[in-house]
C-alpha cells in the first residue's frame, strides 16, 4: 500500500510497484547522499535509475510526507494533482489543509447529488477498484501487476493490465462495487477527470487519507482447521491469498506461519505466472509437497477440485 520514500528500508522497497532491486539501491544512496534535494514526488526523476516509466509505475506508492506538496502524502498519483486541485477549489477546500478536508468534500459532493454509499463493509478506497471508462462505458477490471501507468494506483494501490482486464468479471461482484453513478461522470467531465474511477480514487484517497485499502477486501479465505506447519497434510485441498507473483510461480498465504510455493510448472497451461495470478487473488490448490526439514510446502493447481 505504500512506503515513505524518505525514510523506509531497502526491504520494503524492494516491494514497491515499479521499483527494481537496482533503482532501490540508487533512491537509498541518492536520500543518503543528496540530503535535501528529494523534497517532492517530482525530485524522484532525478535518481538515477529512475526514469519516467518507472516514476509513471512507483510514484503513488511513494510518500514524501511534511513536504512543499501536501498531495504528496496521499495516494493520488501526481498525474492527477492538477484534477485534484480543482476538485478541492469547486469544494472551497486548499491542499494545504488536507486534514480539514473531509466536512467541505462531503457537503460538496451531497449539493452535487453525489453518493459514494460508503459503510463499514467497502470503504471508498475500494471503490476506485471497480471500474475505468473506456469509449464512454464502464469496464470491469482487477488487480494486476504490469506497467499500465495511467491505471496503476490512483490510489497507489493496485494496477490495470490488460491480463487482468481479461480476467476480471468476477472482481466487482466479489467486492460489492458497482459501476459508478451518473452524478460522479458528470462531475469528473466537469473537472477533467479521465472517467469516474480516477475522481472516485481521488475522492477516496481525501475523505480517508489513513485507510488501508486492504480493509475493503474480503475476509481470507482460509481453513479453519489448518493454522499451523503441522495440521498440513499431503493432498489437503487448501484456500490461499497469493502475496508475491514471481517468474517461477507465486507464494500463496494459506493462513499458516509460512507462505507455500505454486510452481509455474503446476499451473495449467501457463506460461508466465504473471499472465494468471496477481497478487490479492484467491486461489484453490492441492498440497504438493511437503518438506518437514525446511518447513517447505508446495501447492499444486491440479486436481484442486476436490477435498481429499
């Protein structure tokens, strides 16, 4: 969901969107070595390393908080400063003041009859999940894990790809969104937002500038009955949530102390992880292996349909 450009560590950002192992290196020793001089999310550039697809890729998972821009501490891409700054100006709001943001936002957004119908269930953060316009209709997506830059994060949460787009009918229903509302449209043309997802992102990201996005998603989808290494049995049929896609297969948290294996070679008719699996995906697999000494556990996506 995000690090503090300024101050986290190497191992965190190494899990940034966008963030090479190299270009991670090159932004520690340039913060270390060229103190002051990264003071806004557009001095990211000047890293070496870091160009404009991978500032394209990372920025809105990068923080740079008490600094001269005050949207640099939220989850708004740069890109979509400019529409924020007029969504705050029609408000009667200042960037400066984020932290009063809220009451005015709100009673903007109810005199221009606009309902985000936010509860307890799915907070407005998910909400920016569920839908981009394309040629004037609404599509579907999830998350993915590609270099789709205008998708990625308006939050700074997660990405548009065009696997993800192929796989992501579920998505929404899964997540209790739906598209979004008249009203919304109207006034993201109005400030020229791209489409009603990137003005309910920005939206989102003021109303409730300390959420974690990940509250949305659904409960885990875990067994209750395995909560440990050793209440894993060979060939338990088991539920998981994956947490890294690599190019050899992806770890999936199946609610034990340690993350299992998905080797790309037990993923049906794949190829290239990535094209299939993201990460956040729910995923159903058959206990592989199981490696005592190492507390290693491999899964399987073959013959996963049924409880052993």
């Amino acid at each position: 969901v995000g690090a503090d450009a300024l101050t986290a560590s190497p191992e965190l950002l190494q899990h940034i969107s966008g963030l090479s192992a190299r270009q991670v290196r090159a932004l520690v020793s340039f913060r270390e070595t060229q103190a002051g001089k990264l003071r806004t999310r557009a001095d990211l550039v000047q890293v070496p390393g870091i160009g404009e697809v991978a500032f394209a890729n990372a920025a809105g998972f990068l923080f740079i908080r008490n600094g001269p821009e005050p949207l640099d501490a939220t989850r708004i891409h740069p890109e979509c400063y400019n529409v924020t700054r007029r969504l705050l100006e029609a408000a009667g709001a200042k960037p400066d003041a984020l932290a009063s943001v809220s009451e005015r936002l709100r009673a903007f957004l109810r005199g221009r009859g606009v309902s985000l119908r936010v509860d307890e269930e799915h907070s407005e953060g998910a909400l920016a999940h569920s839908f981009t316009e394309r040629g004037g209709h609404s599509e579907h997506v999830a998350s993915g894990s590609s270099a789709n830059a205008k998708g990625r994060a308006i939050l700074g949460i997660t990405a548009v790809t065009a696997s993800s787009v192929a796989r992501a009918s579920h998505a929404p229903k899964a997540l209790g969104l739906e598209p979004p509302p008249p009203a919304l449209l109207a006034l993201a043309r109005e400030l020229g937002a791209t489409g009603g997802r990137e003005l309910a992102g920005i939206i989102a990201a003021l109303l409730r500038p300390g959420d974690d996005p990940r509250d949305a998603l659904p409960p885990p989808p875990y067994r209750r009955d395995i909560a440990s290494f050793s209440s894993v049995n060979l060939n338990d049929i088991v539920h998981g949530i994956v947490r890294n896609v690599v190019p050899f297969g992806c770890f999936v948290d199946i609610g034990i102390e340690q993350d299992a294996l998905l080797h790309a070679s037990e993923i049906p008719g794949c190829s290239d992880p990535a094209s299939v699996l993201a990460v956040g995906d729910t995923i159903r697999a058959r206990v592989l292996l199981i490696d005592v000494s190492s507390k290693r556990i491999s899964l399987s996506l073959r013959d996963a349909g049924k409880e052993a």
